[in-house]
C-alpha cells in the first residue's frame, strides 16, 4: 500500500482529481443525498404524469476500479422530470434518473 499525502491545492501547481475524490470520500463514505431536504422528490397534481425534483447535493461512490473516490454532485434548481405510462401488465416501479 502507497501512502498519499500530496497536497491537493497548491497556485500555480497540479493534482489529480482522484485525490479530491478520495477526499471526499472520507467525508462522505456512502451514495446518497447529503442533507435531510436535498433532491427531494415530490409528485405533481394528477394528471400531470411528472415530478419535481428539489435542489440539493448528492454523492456516489465509484467502484469501477479501485481508489475511485466519492463523485458528488449539485442540482441547483428545482427540475421536473416526466414520468412515462405504466407498463398495462407489470407492477409499476419509478426510478428518477
């Protein structure tokens, strides 16, 4: 195992971002919304067939190689996403992507 401790913010310097990202992850260890109201999903009025999804920060941890780190993210506004009919023979499950 390779000890890091470079320093990640220098003027005039250069890092590589998989140094924030790990960072990060020692911060925030877990995928998910960080704060109670971030990205907070709410549906709109029947029959509009779409939600709105709340300003807000969130994080997922990479795992497609080792020492990915935390990728987080931030939505700065609300947005609303359209949600597509129902599927006549399967049991409805959304997911907000």
């Amino acid at each position: 195992m390779a000890l890091r401790t470079p320093p990640s913010w220098l003027q005039q310097g250069s890092h590589p971002a998989e140094n924030d990202r790990l960072t990060m992850q020692g911060l925030v260890s877990s995928t998910g919304i960080l704060g109670a109201s971030s990205l907070a999903v709410s549906q709109s009025g029947t029959p509009a067939m779409s939600v709105s999804v709340a300003s807000g920060w969130g994080a997922v941890v990479g795992n497609s190689t080792t020492n990915m780190g935390v990728y987080q993210f931030y939505n700065d506004a609300a947005t609303t996403l359209t949600v597509a009919t129902a599927d006549p023979s399967n049991p409805r499950i959304d997911r907000v992507s």
